[in-house]
C-alpha cells in the first residue's frame, strides 16, 4: 500500500502534508502535489494533515488512476521538503469537482 493525492489538492495546494513527511516523497507541479509511490512507507501521517482530504491509501475504490497520475507526475516535477504558502485564491476551490478535467497542469 501506498499514499496518493488526488484532484482535492488542484488548486489548493495547502502543503501541510509537506512538512510531517518522514521521507520527502512529495513532488510539486503547477497546481498540486503527489506522492512518489516507490518513496512513501505508507506511515500515514500525510493523510489527516490534509485540510481538503486529498491524500487517500491506493487500496481505496477509485485510486487507480490517482497511483498511474502520482506514479507519472513524481519522475518528472521537482521534490518539496518544506511547506509554501498556497494560493491566494485557493479557498474557492475547495470544494469544487471535476478539478482535474478543469484545471490540472502538467507543468513539464
């Protein structure tokens, strides 16, 4: 089992995961985050620090497109260890769906 951040996290990028990290397994493109499977020792502690609920254990219904997107993005966008503000704006897209169709960047 592993961690994976899903579109919650597009556009809000709040980055308390970031910091209680043990291992650093988390990657920042333009407007989210994900976790780098092969890194993360599955210890947890991402998953309640999230503020939106973004970060989800692979073996729940409908991650797996989550781990192929974390799994692809983590080889290519540049690691983060330490927390940055989030977007001014992030607020309003807190709860909004179909982030990913709408918004998502691969920054590459």
């Amino acid at each position: 089992m592993t961690y994976i951040v899903n579109d919650k996290c597009i556009k809000c990028k709040l980055m308390d995961c970031v910091e209680v990290c043990p291992v650093d397994c988390f990657y920042e493109g333009k407007n989210m985050l994900v976790i780098k499977p092969d890194e993360c020792i599955d210890c947890g502690v991402c998953e309640p620090e999230c503020p939106v609920d973004a970060i989800k254990a692979d073996t729940e219904e409908g991650s797996e497109q989550w781990l192929e997107i974390n799994k692809k993005y983590s080889e290519i966008w540049p690691n983060i260890i330490e927390k940055k503000d989030p977007p001014t704006d992030h607020e309003k897209y807190k709860n909004e769906q179909n982030k990913f169709e709408k918004y998502f960047k691969e920054n590459i």
